[in-house]
C-alpha cells in the first residue's frame, strides 16, 4: 500500500492534516508528490510535509527531512503523552519531528507514529519485492 492511501485512511481525521487536492511535485528528489501538511499549533506552527517516499518539515534541511526506505526504527520516548516522533535512520542518525496537536482521545503524536509505522514498513517490504 502506498503513503497516500495510508494518509487517506490514518491522517484523514486529524483536524491540523490539509490533504492536497493535486498532489504537487516536489523538487527533492526521490521524494515525489506532496500529499499532504500537518500544521503543529501554537507560536512556532512547524510544518510537517508529507510525501510519496518521505517527509520533510520545518526548512527541509539537513536532519529535518527523510525517505521512509531509509528509516530503520520509528519511536516514541513519552508514551501516549510523546509530542515528538524519533527517526533512527539506516544511516545512524537521529531525527526528532514535533507533532504537539491533541484533539480527542489521542494525540495527534500518536497517530502519526501509526502512519510513519506503516509507511516505512511498506517501504521495507516492497523495496525487496
């Protein structure tokens, strides 16, 4: 299954996800269409870009960007209340993305660990195939 089915099914309840509704080409390359923008609330408001075959956030620079066939672990550190996912990638590094909304019974931290679990799985599985 690809991201942007598994961003319909799992993002699409959380009130700060804005699905595109083309998709528009990123000039990263290897990351593909944007598919959709999470906007973390509060002062700093850091976007979350969701694409094909990875995420970026913040500028996109260095350690704020990733593929999903790169990424060997996805993790939470607090639990239920985490407002931070942790990518460990295939390269060693370590990557922090803030995701601090909540609405409703879970945080907005948790489902997008969900959809980060599956798309990086997905990565993994059809890479090989």
């Amino acid at each position: 299954m690809n991201a942007r089915i598994r961003a319909r099914r799992i993002l699409k309840d959380l009130r700060r996800y804005e699905v595109m509704s083309s998709p528009m080409w990123h000039e990263r390359e290897g990351f593909g269409f944007l598919i959709g923008i999470y906007s973390n609330p509060g002062p700093n408001n850091t976007k979350i870009f969701i694409l094909d075959n990875g995420i970026l956030w913040g500028d996109g620079e260095e350690g704020k960007s990733f593929l999903y066939s790169e990424v060997k672990l996805v993790s939470i550190l607090e639990g239920k209340e985490s407002v931070q996912i942790i990518i460990l990638t295939d390269g060693g590094k370590e990557l922090r993305i803030p995701i601090s909304g909540r609405d409703g019974k879970y945080s907005d931290c948790m489902v997008m660990l969900r959809f980060m679990d599956r798309v990086v799985a997905d990565a993994k599985k059809y890479l090989y195939e």
